[in-house]
C-alpha cells in the first residue's frame, strides 16, 4: 500500500453494512485527512530545502559514476591477480611435491648404498675385531626401513640382492651383540675397566639400551658390594682404642654413600653421552637396591657391636618408670649415651645427604628428557614412592625411633642429675639449674637437628617443652608457693634487730634459735625461684632463635608439610615462656604480699599523723623539713637497696612498679582520711611531686602513668577556688571518675559542699 492511500475496507462502500461502521470509516478518513493536509503542510513549508537537497545530489551524480568506474577497473584487476595466483600456487606445489619425492627417492638409494657398504663392511669389521664400526654399521641397518627399500627395488634380482643383505646384516646383528655381551662379560671378570667400558658404549648402538645400561649396572654394584666388604672388614678389627671407634660405623656408612654417589657422578656423562638422557633413573634404582643391602649390613653389624637393641631396651623399660630417682642396675649411664647418640645422628645425617643428592641427579634427568610437565611430574612422583619404600629408608627410620628414646632418656636423666647438683653461687642471683638445664635442652635438640631428621627434631623439641613445664615451670612455682616469709627484713637495721633477738633466745635456752635460719633459707630459696623463672624465659627466647637459625641452616630443602611440623613444634617452645611469666607474676604477687605491703602501709600511714589544715607557719617549717615524703623516700630507698642485689633487672623492675602501686594505693586511701586547706594542698602537692620525682628516678623508666590518680588528687587539692576546676577538665584526661573528684574536692575544708555539687564534671 503506498504512503498516504486508505485500507481498502475503509475505502470500499459495499463494505459499510451499518451506521457504526460508517461512522468508523467517517473517522479514519478525516484522521487520514488531517494526516495527509500536515504531510503537505511540511512539504510545502521546507520546499526549499528539499531542493537544495536535490540539487546536492544532482552535482555528485558525475563524481558516482567516476567511482563506479574505479571500481569496476579494481574488480578486474582483483580478479586476475586471483586467477594468476591460482596458476603460480599450484605450480609451486607440483614443484614441492617432486622436490619432496626426489628427496625421498635420494634418501633411498643413500639407504641402498649404505646397506650394500653395512654389509660388506660388517663382516669386514668383525674380522678385523673392529667392533666400533662393525656396531655403527649394524646401526646404520637397524635405522632403516627394509620393507619400503624392498619396494624401490624395480626388478627380482634386486629385490634378491636387498634381502640379502638384509639376511646378512640380520646375522651379523645377532653375532655381534652376542660377541659384545660376552666380551663385556670377560671384561669384567678381568676387571679391564677400559674394555668394560669400550663394550659399554656399543650397546645402544645395538637398539640395546636397556640389557647395556642392567649389565653395566650389575659390574658397579659389584664393585660397590667388594668395596663395602674390605670397609666393613676394617669396621670390625677396629680397636676401641683408635681415633675414630666412636664413629666407625657412621664412617663406614658413608664410604657406602660417598662411593655410589661418586660412581653417579663419574658415570652419569658417559650415560648421557652414549644413551641419551632418561636413563639415569634405571641405573640409580639398581644401584638403590644394592645400598639398601649393603646398608643394612652395616646396620646390623653396627645394632650388635654398639648392643643397640638391648640398651633400647632397657631405656624404654626405664622410661616406663620415670619417678625413680636412682638408675637401676639393667641401665645405661647417661654419660656412656653420649657418643652412641651422637653417631647415630651421624649415620642419619649422612643418609639424608646421600637421598637429597639422588633426588636432585634424578629430577635433573627428567627435566631433561621429558617435556611435558605432567608426565615429568608422574615420573617423579613414582621414583619417590620407590625411594620412600627403600629398605635404607626404613632402616633408617628405626634408628630415628631408636635415638628418640635414647635421646629422650638421656634428656630426662640429665635434668635430674641438674635438679640434684642444683647450688647456688654466693655472687649470683640464679641457681645452677637453669644454665645446666638450657645446655642440655639445647645440645639434644642441636644433636637432633644434625640428624636431619624432622620427626627427630620435632620429638626432641616437645619433650624439652614438657620438660620445662613439669621440671622446671612447675618446680619453681612450688618453691614460690612457700612464701617469702614476712618476719625476714632485708635491710641492716632490721637484720641487726633480729640478730639481738636470736642472740638473746641463744642465750636463754642454751641454744641457737633455728628459726632465723630457716626463713633465711626460704628468703633465699623464694628469690632464686623468683630469678630462675625470669632468667628461664630469656633462655628461651634466645634458644628459640638459635635453634630456629640452625634449622634454616642445616635443613633445607624441607617440604611445606615438613617446615610447617618444625614451625608448629618451634612455637610450642616459644610459648613455654607464657607459663614461666604467670610463675613470674605470682612470685611478684607473693612478694609484694608478704615483703612489699606490710612495710608500706605502715609507711604510709604517718601521713595521717600529719595535719594538712595547716597555716603560714607551719607551712614555712614543712618546706625546709618535709615530715612525711622525705622519710617515705628513705624508707623506699632502704628497702629498694636491700633487693637491689638480690633479684635480676627485670625482677627488680617488676618490683619497683609493685611497690610504686602499692605507694600509690596505699597514699590514696590515706589521703582520703585526712582534710586540706589551701596551704594544706600546696604542701600535699609538693609531697606528690617529691614522691614522683624520686620513684621516677629509681625505677629507670617513667612511672607517672602508675601515678597520674594520686597526681590529679594533688592538683584538685591545689586549686584555689572551684572554678579552676572547669579550666582543667578542658584540658586534662581525668583518671579519676566524677564521684571521686567530688569526694576529693569535699577534703578542702574551705569548699563548700553545695558549691562541689554545682559542678559539672
């Protein structure tokens, strides 16, 4: 339908059967209408625009037909280019495919002159016992295809004479590797290294890689086998008395690994060289399974000269009763422990060495001969699996079982010989078990790590922890639960007092009273406790870096799993330090209870006897005399000066805050039962600053944080009027909550308490 022309339902009259319909077709068309009229209206309105349109289009007529032109000239150009390349391709690919067919017809006839040369120059070769070019022309045979060389023949007595040859070569095949493996053979009967290794390198050129690479195998694990007999031989004559009987199965062991990694090292070129690389994996699972045999004869004769089984025994026997005290007589002396220990460490220590290196020789070999990453991965995950399954590696783990419990027994003898040999220097703050204990924890854990062996490391690392915490956490912590007896004085006067005291009862009773005596003991006891603990938790700390920078050192190469063991067990060490630190806080605790509070309080509570509504006058006289801080510092100082030498620094300083706490505290409460007028709060401020000054002094780092309570009581009590109170608060974190500040401020007897109320805090 054309634009602007009715539906012919509306336009038909024979269609209009009713007034409805009528009125429809009435209303569309006046719509069409009024539609239309608009469309003319708009014509008519850009009717000059349109034909300046049209006039645009008038002038690119010529320049279209230009184009056309063009393009019909490109469209032929286009298509004989196509048409010519056509031509030139197929061309090219008739010359490539003769190119390709000359070059296969040229390599045949090579292939026939090479086989009539392979066979007459085989026999020749043989004959003249050259077996190195006899080999290269069987090799040369063996490379071909007889099949399609039969084919190119183009007559019968061609064809015959090809299959003769080939008949020829076959035969000479067959005699040649049945004279190289028998000549290989009295090579090594006669140990001529030269000729076994001249008839090593034909076999692969044989197709033979596999029967060479087994026979040349076989030679070196019998040379490995006779050199391990003289080395165990020497073993066994050794005297007790020589340099080296301590070890002598740690170093025939390793003569073991040393000569088969050497025979690796020196092999593996000439491996590669004649057969190519991914072959090294055979030789070293032979050569694997004579070390596990050789192996575990020097294992065994070691387990009966060195009566492994039997010590082993008995330790485990004994450990199965730790609360005995005294050894039996079936067990072994610690000391005797010693030298056994340390070579088995050595024999595993050597072993690891020996598998890091034939891993990395294997894995190198795979990567060089295998390219996809996944079947290199497969490879080597299936070599793993045979070297993990090895008798070497399980005899091995025996005898990290083994050193375990011994290690385990030596450990727990050791630290009951410390724990009986405990004493105490006249100069020294600590006793003799924490050194003692820390070098025999650290020398079987470094014993341990020289092993190699992380299940060995991490058995020794948790037995030392428990160690710790019974032997040592556990000992202190019953020594400080004694008490530090509070009728012992430290400082001159009070030990002179006492001193009169036990003269005068001596005197009495005709005897010396034991009780000073006894408490001095237990001071004495309750102080080394107190610094054995805090000097415990530096070893640690220093004995978790040691031994963690030895393992970096002395394992490597570990697996994730492997290094996440050793970091597991490394933190539980660490952590023993939290149990020596809540033994530390209750000797502190105990401490200040019995030694700290009893002398404060006292102390203290001359600030009561002490008025603080006081006038100019007195006031005057307290400046050049002060009767409360000046005695509290002498006090302090005296009883500072009597621990002074007798704790570490740390301790020390732990008990200077106690008693800067407990100053405070006990200040505080004594400053509540007293009353304040405004010089009052002058003196009371210059007491509180005296006071900070001098602890601040002592305690080598700030304590005013210890004090900020009783420092803010000085400054309230210090005001002049209630409203400095507001210009503080602007400025000031108030430690003290606002009940408090009200509380302190009702001890100005010249505030009143309606005023204190009023504020706003």
């Amino acid at each position: 339908m054309e634009a602007g022309a009715l539906p012919t339902s509306l336009t038909d009259p024979t269609s209009l059967t009713s007034l409805t319909d009528i009125h429809r077709a009435y209303d569309n068309i006046c719509q069409h209408e009024a539609a239309v009229v608009e469309r003319l209206e708009w014509s008519v309105g850009n009717r000059h625009h349109l034909e300046a349109r049209l006039s645009q289009l008038a002038r690119l007529v010529p320049t279209l037909q230009l184009v056309q032109a063009d393009a019909r000239q490109l469209e032929n150009t286009i298509s004989f280019t196509h048409h010519l390349a056509n031509n030139v391709s197929a061309k090219v690919r008739q010359l490539d495919l003769a190119k390709s067919r000359v070059v296969e017809t040229q390599a045949r006839v090579g292939d026939l002159l090479d086989l009539e040369g392979c066979s007459g120059g085989v026999a020749t070769a043989l004959a003249q016992e050259d077996y190195e070019t006899a080999a290269a022309h069987i090799h040369r045979f063996l490379a071909m295809d007889e099949t399609l060389l039969l084919h190119t023949t183009d007559s019968a007595s061609k064809a015959e004479s090809v299959e003769t040859w080939f008949e020829r070569l076959r035969q000479a095949d067959k005699e040649l590797s049945a004279l190289i493996t028998r000549k290989f053979d009295e090579a090594v009967k006669r140990e001529d290294m030269a000729s076994v290794d001249r008839f090593f390198k034909l076999f692969p050129l044989l197709n033979k890689h596999e029967e060479g690479l087994k026979k040349f195998t076989t030679y070196l694990c019998a040379k490995i086998q006779e050199t391990t007999a003289q080395n165990l031989a020497s073993a066994q004559t050794l005297g007790s008395r020589e340099k080296r009987s301590h070890v002598i199965w740690a170093d025939t062991i390793t003569l073991l690994f040393e000569g088969i990694a050497r025979t690796v090292e020196v092999r593996q070129p000439i491996i590669e060289t004649y057969y190519g690389p991914g072959h090294l994996s055979l030789v070293i699972e032979m050569l694997q399974r004579e070390c596990d045999r050789q192996a575990g004869r020097i294992v065994g004769e070691m387990r009966k000269h060195r009566r492994l089984e039997a010590t082993v025994s008995s330790v485990r026997n004994s450990l199965r009763y730790t609360g005995s005290k005294e050894l039996r007589g079936d067990q072994p002396d610690p000391r005797d422990l010693d030298t056994l220990l340390g070579e088995l460490t050595l024999i595993n220590a050597r072993a690891e060495l020996y598998l890091r290196f034939i891993r990395r020789r294997v894995s190198a070999d795979f990567e060089a001969s295998i390219v996809d990453k996944a079947e290199r991965s497969k490879q080597e995950a299936a070599f793993e699996g045979k070297l993990a399954r090895s008798q070497m590696v399980c005899d091995m783990a025996v005898i990290v079982a083994d050193y375990t419990i011994l290690e385990e027994f030596y450990l727990n003898e050791s630290f009951k010989k410390a724990l009986a040999m405990d004493t105490v220097e006249e100069t020294a703050n600590t006793s003799s078990l924490v050194d003692d204990a820390f070098y025999i924890v650290k020398k079987s854990v470094r014993r341990a790590i020289a092993s190699n062996s992380v299940d060995g490391v991490c058995a020794m690392l948790n037995h030392s922890v428990t160690l710790i915490e019974t032997q040592l956490a556990e000992g202190f912590k019953l020594t400080l639960r004694k008490g530090f007896p509070a009728q012992g004085y430290l400082d001159f006067n009070q030990a002179y007092t006492v001193l009169q005291s036990s003269l005068q009862s001596t005197l009495q009773a005709g005897k010396i009273n034991s009780s000073t005596a006894d408490s001095d003991a237990l001071r004495q006891a309750f102080l080394t406790a107190l610094n054995n603990t805090e000097t415990s938790i530096r070893h640690i700390k220093s004995l978790h870096q040691t031994l963690e920078d030895n393992i970096n050192s002395a394992m490597v190469g570990l697996s994730s799993t492997a290094r996440a063991k050793l970091d597991s067990c490394l933190n539980d060490l660490k952590s023993t330090t939290g149990k020596l630190a809540i033994v530390g806080e209750f000797g502190i605790s105990q401490l200040r209870a019995t030694a700290v509070k009893p002398r404060v309080k006292p102390w203290v509570d001359t600030f009561n006897t002490t008025s603080h509504d006081i006038k100019e006058e007195e006031f005057v006289c307290y400046e050049a005399n002060d009767p409360f801080s000046q005695t509290l510092m002498v006090q302090v100082d005296g009883l500072l000066g009597s621990f002074l030498p007798l704790l570490t620094e740390d301790n020390y300083k732990s008990l200077v805050s106690v008693l800067v706490s407990e100053v405070a505290e006990q200040l505080e409460k004594a400053v509540f039962k007293s009353s304040f007028n405004r010089l009052g709060g002058l003196q009371f401020d210059r007491e509180v600053r005296a006071i900070v000054g001098y602890l601040s002094q002592v305690s080598e780092w700030s304590v005013r944080e210890q004090l900020t309570r009783l420092t803010q009581m000085a400054t309230l009590l210090n005001l002049e009027n209630l409203e400095e109170v507001s210009e503080y608060s602007s400025t000031t974190t108030w430690r003290l909550t606002p009940s408090e500040m009200r509380k302190v401020l009702q001890l100005r007897v010249d505030f009143k308490a309606e005023e204190i109320k009023r504020l706003k805090l």
